[in-house]
C-alpha cells in the first residue's frame, strides 16, 4: 500500500488515543472534583446501612413476634 496511507492511519491511531486519554481524565477529575456527589454518595451508603438493619429487624424478630401473638391468645 501508499506510504501516505500508512502516516493516515498513524497519525489517525495516535489523535484517538489522546482523545480517549483527556476524555478518562476530565472524567475522573469530575468525580474528584464535586463534592455533592460526594455527599450523595455518603448518604446513599448510610441509608443502605439503615435498610440492612430495618430488614435484620424485620426477619430476625418476625418469627418471635408470631410467637407473641399466639401466647396472647
């Protein structure tokens, strides 16, 4: 093949990957970047925190609640 054809495809290659590299990098910059993802981030952990405890509650004393009912009657 043409030797321009090769050049092309290197210089094509190489303005990819640069571009590729500066998109990962202000995309991990924003990440960095925005404390109120932050914060987001943070209570959606400290909600799932919640969750797990309310569903231990809820499974754990389910059949011991069953219990109590039936002594009452």
């Amino acid at each position: 093949m043409n030797t321009l054809f090769y050049v092309v495809c290197i210089v094509a290659i190489v303005f990819t990957a640069d571009t590729i590299q500066k998109y990962l990098k202000v995309k991990d910059r924003k990440k960095e970047e925005d404390p109120e993802l932050e914060e987001t981030l943070a209570q959606i952990e400290r909600l799932e925190e919640r969750i797990r405890v309310l569903e231990r509650i809820v499974t754990e004393n389910k059949f011991d609640l069953g219990r109590e009912i039936d002594k009452l009657k």
